[in-house]
C-alpha cells in the first residue's frame, strides 16, 4: 500500500509544484498552463475525490475488463488501483508532460504505476509507445484535447479514432458544460450499454465506436 495523503500533504505538495511551475517557463504556454492547477491544494483534493468516485465505480465492473487511463497526469485514480487493486488498469501519459506530472506522481508514490508514453494525440502519426495491445476500455477522464475549447465533433470523432487501434469502447468523464451540444449527442449516439457506471461529480459516457 502507497501512503495515504492527508490535508497537510496537499499544502506541501501544492506549494512545491507551484515553486515547480514558477522555475519552468515553459508551462506558460495555452498547451501546458493548465498543469498550474496543481498548485492549488482544493483541486487535489477534489481531484483525489474524482478518481475515488470513478475507482469505486470501475471496481463494481466485472474483474476480467482491462482498462487503460489515457491521460494519467498526477495519477489520481492510480493512487485507489495501487492500494486497493480490484482494477486491471494501465496508464499512458503525453511524453511533453510526462516530466512534469512526475513530479507530483511521485509524491503520491503512483509514479511506478505509468505504463506508457505516447506523443501528441493531434499529430497524424500518433502512437502509444511500446504498447501492442487492445483494452476493453479507455478512460479520457477531464481529457482536454476532446473539449469544446480545443476540438468540435469532427475533432473529437478524429482524435477516438486514432485511439480504436487500442480499444473501441471509451469511458469519458467530464462536465457535459465542456462539450458542444452537437458532441454530447454524438456521445449518445454511440452508447455502449456493455456497461454501466452511476454518476460521480462528473457525468460517465460509455461510448463504442
């Protein structure tokens, strides 16, 4: 079992990647400044609040489903896997972030959880590095390169389909207030009913392409 992280480890860890964030000016890009979030002790507390919410619904799920979080990050959600099992989950994280988040990766001692790299997921020879294998579910959880701000429809059928080389079944979870109308109903288009998950703090799309 990693260490249980308390009030007190979200100040510490919070004002060190702030410190981490003010040395590194080239976070302050449109592409990378959201990292800065990180800096704000509230935030990972919601964020740990996320991924345990979305761990315990995973868990309900039969134990023979693979999963692979696209988008790691901090590892919020692998933090819950790595104490508590029951998941088969795997994780990738873009390589131009990667250093970043493995700063706070390793104060929640989840930095040994990441299993893959990968490049951008815009560009058209977009790959997971290393990895050969199919899931039966991705997870785009807060993934930001398939929200309003940075793709419409068309973009965002794009970017899962370069992503079917890996699975064709998608768990998305987010603010449907971060999506266009038109891509909430593409998402309701394609339910997937092979699995049901309730409600967390943010609302789940089960999707098959």
């Amino acid at each position: 079992m990693t260490k249980t992280i308390n009030e007190n480890d979200y100040k510490n860890i919070s004002l060190n990647h702030l410190n981490f964030c003010l040395l590194n000016q080239n976070l302050f890009t449109d592409e990378h400044f959201s990292i800065i979030q990180y800096s704000n002790p509230i935030v990972l507390d919601r964020y740990f609040s996320i991924g345990r919410q979305i761990y315990n619904e995973i868990a309900r799920t039969p134990r023979s489903n693979t999963y692979l979080n696209m988008g790691m990050g901090a590892g919020f959600l692998e933090y819950y896997v790595k104490n508590y099992g029951k998941i088969n989950l795997e994780s990738v994280e873009w390589d131009q972030q990667n250093e970043h988040f493995s700063k706070l990766r390793k104060s929640f001692d989840v930095d040994d959880q990441l299993t893959y790299t990968c490049n951008n997921i815009r560009n058209n020879d977009f790959k997971i590095f290393n990895c050969d294998k199919m899931y039966d579910f991705i997870i785009l959880t807060r993934f930001y390169p398939i929200n309003k701000k940075y793709s419409d429809t068309l973009k965002v059928k794009e970017i899962l389909n370069k992503l079917k080389i890996y699975s064709n079944k998608f768990i998305i979870v987010d603010n449907p207030i971060n999506y266009r109308s038109e891509t909430l109903e593409y998402f309701e288009s394609k339910k997937c009913n092979k699995l049901q998950l309730n409600k967390t703090d943010l609302n789940p799309w089960i999707i098959e392409l």
